[in-house]
C-alpha cells in the first residue's frame, strides 16, 4: 500500500492507496489475497449481465417457491384479491463458480451487476415491491454457481368470479408467474417442490372466506412472438355464509313470518292489518336494497341471496294481497245481504199499509227487475238463449254472459273468513317447501 502524508497547521491527514485492488480481490501487505466476494472476479473478468447463463445453448431452468404472507383484501365488485407474497427464484449461473462450500448473502443493491430473470405476474393490476427500510431483495450466491433470489411483493390481481351463488359460493383464483421476454427456448420454469413450493396460504384467516385446497400447475402460454413459460398457484375460496345468514336470511323470514300474523287478526281490523301488510312490505324492501348496496357494480348478476329476498318478498306481498281480497269478498257479502234484506222490510211495512193490488204490483216489479239485464251487467240466474224472438247478435252475447258467469261463479268466495282459515296452513306451508328446495339447490348442485 503506498500511502502519502499531508500536513497542515494543527491536521496531519494520511492517504493509503492499496497497490493492486480490483472488485471481489483484495491484496495486502503481505501479498496475500484476502477472502474475495466469490464471483466478482468474474464481473471484471468479462461477466455480462445482459447475457444469460449459457448463451447460445441450452435453456436456463429457473425453480420457484412462494409464501403467501397475506391476502389482505378480496373485492367482489372489483373482482380482484390483494396478497403479499415472498417470491424465490433460484437458478444456476456458471459464471460465477468459485471453490469453497460455502455461501455468500450479497448487498442486495448488488441485483444490478447480475443477470436475473424477467419474472412478471400475469392479471396483475397494480404491483409494487416493498422498500422499507430498504428495497425488499436478498441474493444469495452458492460455490456451485446458483442464485437465490427473493423478493416481498404487494400485488392486485384480477380474479373473475361467478357470484349466481352468493353468498354460498366457492371462488377459484389463481396467481400466474410467466416470463416476459424469454420463451421456453431461453428459459424454462419450474416449481421447486411441487404443492410443498407454496407456504403459509393454509394458515391464512380471512374475513369473509375459508382456504379450501390449493394446487400448483405448471403450463404455457402461447403468444404471437412464441410460447412462454408459465407458472400456476391456483387456490379455491369458500365463503363462510353464517355472517349472512346472521344479516339478511334470518331477518327476511322473520318479516315473512311477522307478515302472517295478520291471519289472526279480524277482516273488521283494517288499520291493524293494513299496518302490519305496509310495514312488512317496505322493511322487506330496506332489506333487499342494503343487501344490494354491498354488490352495486355486480348487479348484472341473478344472486342466490336475491332469490330468497324475492321470495320472501312475494310471500309478504301475497299476505297483503290477501287481506285485500279477503275484505274485499267480505264487503260484497254484506252488501249483497243488506240488499236482500232492505226490500223485505221494506215489505212488512208496507203490509200494514197497502192492499193486495199493490203486493201483486210490487212483486210483478220486483220480478221483471231480475229477469232483467243489460249490456254491462250479469244476471244471478242462466238466462234463456233459446228464444225464437232473440236476433243471432243477442244470442252470441247472452251465451258470453252466461259462459262468464259460470266462470266468476268458480272464484266467488262463499265465505270470506275461510279465506284468513286456509292461509293460516297454506302460506307457512308453501314457504317451507320453497325454503327446502331453494338450500337444496344452492347447497348441493
């Protein structure tokens, strides 16, 4: 070492230059070379990192492995997921084989004087690699030349979901390596060891879902400028459905189940039953848009929880419609009554009064008025069409008349109060057999 000596007032500075220095070798005093960063000598020796191991001949074999530190977010309106990853990738370089057995952690700053492969994540949205408190890499250089590169990534990728089934649905995401320039002529990937490559995605806890297997694949992708290599972690998502189940299933049929309490209540109760069927109706209503409101970018898709919200929506609309026509039969029955029973008394009043001439005259009027129709009304009794005297066009309508009366006798309630009687059995009956085919059919196909 030659070393120069400058003096100043109060300051001695002294100024050692070693004799022969080159990147990875170091000589001292004593001509002996002290332990070297193995495979710098390369570098100044012609290693050219723009060139990959074995130019020109056979294609590097690039092993992988992942850990999955955290899947942070999965967004159904979006249809991505968020995870962090450790991304391994180790590969052979004979260029930078150096004697010993031993191993070397380099300066991970140093990734810039080597070559290293063009790994990218395919579907990914946004990716950023983690930098605190300094750049997130680790290279490890081995005796026999193999690069240990690692890096910690956080990345949003795309995962397309089927939601016909939600909330008893299971997702499938994948997580793609692929290179980006290198075809399978440069460059062939592989995972390090099958399924045991991938760590720490069985041990995740997410909120809304539970990790049912996960597998890897390894397979190729086909581009117009060739075919690239390309590796696959596929894994299958299922949701935990008690939450709505908690939130929106047990709600929605206690509001169906609330709205058959008017069946007990009498016909003559309007405004209780009334208010009962309305405010049924609009919490049904509530409950079905904040379920929506969650999924407002995927409302394209016919969800199994909008299924059962619109049953339950169509039974508590059914039992308002019931009421409805309930007191609706009730109101003509006593209106039909007092009817029959305003002329007799009537009647027997006048008997006191009048003479037997104007019974007769009553009667012969009261008669004449129910034999009677006219273009807009129906007769309680089958009229005639039989008459000679009737032209073809009366006929045809008094033939409609009583085809149309037949078919309202059909539907006419005799007895209104049957009506809430029958609804008491039917209506919790058919929702339970919807119930058992709706979780049948969600649940097991």
């Amino acid at each position: 070492t030659r070393c120069a000596q400058h003096a100043w007032p109060h300051v001695t500075l002294r100024i050692c230059v070693p004799r022969r220095c080159s990147l990875g070798r170091v000589s001292n005093l004593h001509g002996s070379d002290t332990t070297s960063l193995p495979g710098f000598e390369n570098l100044t020796m012609g290693y050219n990192k723009y060139l990959r191991p074995y130019f020109g001949g056979e294609p590097v074999h690039i092993a992988m492995s992942l850990d999955i530190a955290s899947i942070s977010s999965i967004s159904e309106s979006d249809m991505d997921y968020t995870a962090t990853i450790y991304l391994r990738q180790r590969w052979t370089d004979p260029r930078l084989v150096f004697h010993g057995n031993k191993s070397f952690t380099l300066d991970a700053r140093l990734v810039e004087l080597l070559w290293v492969p063009d790994t990218y994540i395919v579907e990914s949205k946004r990716s950023f690699l983690h930098e605190v408190t300094v750049g997130n890499r680790l290279i490890r250089l081995f005796s026999n030349g193999t690069i240990l590169y690692a890096l910690r990534i956080t990345t949003t990728v795309a995962c397309n979901m089927d939601l016909s089934k939600y909330p008893m649905d299971t997702q499938t995401c994948r997580l793609q390596l692929e290179s980006w320039g290198y075809d399978e002529n440069d460059v062939i990937f592989m995972w390090l060891r099958g399924n045991d490559s991938v760590h720490g995605i069985e041990k995740l806890r997410l909120s809304q879902y539970t990790v049912e297997r996960y597998y890897t694949l390894v397979s190729k992708s086909q581009q117009e400028t060739g075919s690239y290599p390309r590796l696959i972690l596929q894994f299958e998502l299922r949701r935990n459905v008690l939450y709505f189940i908690l939130e929106t299933y047990v709600p929605s049929t206690l509001l169906v189940m609330l709205s058959w309490v008017s069946f007990w209540i009498t016909l003559d109760s309007v405004p209780a039953r009334t208010c009962i069927g309305v405010t049924t109706v609009l919490s049904m209503t509530t409950l079905m848009i904040g379920s929506r409101s969650s999924l407002s970018k995927t409302n394209c898709f016919i969800k199994a929880i909008d299924v059962y919200l619109g049953i339950c929506f169509s039974f508590i609309f059914g039992a308002l419609v019931e009421y409805a026509v309930a007191h609706y039969s009730s109101s003509q029955k006593h209106a039909a009554k007092a009817h029959q029973e305003g002329p007799t008394n009537e009647l027997s009043k006048e008997m006191e009064e009048v003479n037997i001439t104007n019974i007769l005259n009553s009667s012969i009027t009261s008669y004449k008025r129910k034999i009677s129709f006219t273009s807009i009304e129906i007769s309680s009794d089958n009229i005639n069409c039989s008459d000679l005297t009737m032209k073809t066009h009366e006929k045809i309508k008094c033939v409609l008349r009583n085809k149309m009366h037949r078919i309202i006798g059909y539907f006419r309630i005799q007895n209104p109060s049957n009506v809430d009687h029958y609804s008491k059995l039917l209506f919790p009956l058919f929702f339970m057999l919807v119930n058992v085919f709706y979780w049948a059919y969600y649940l097991y196909f």
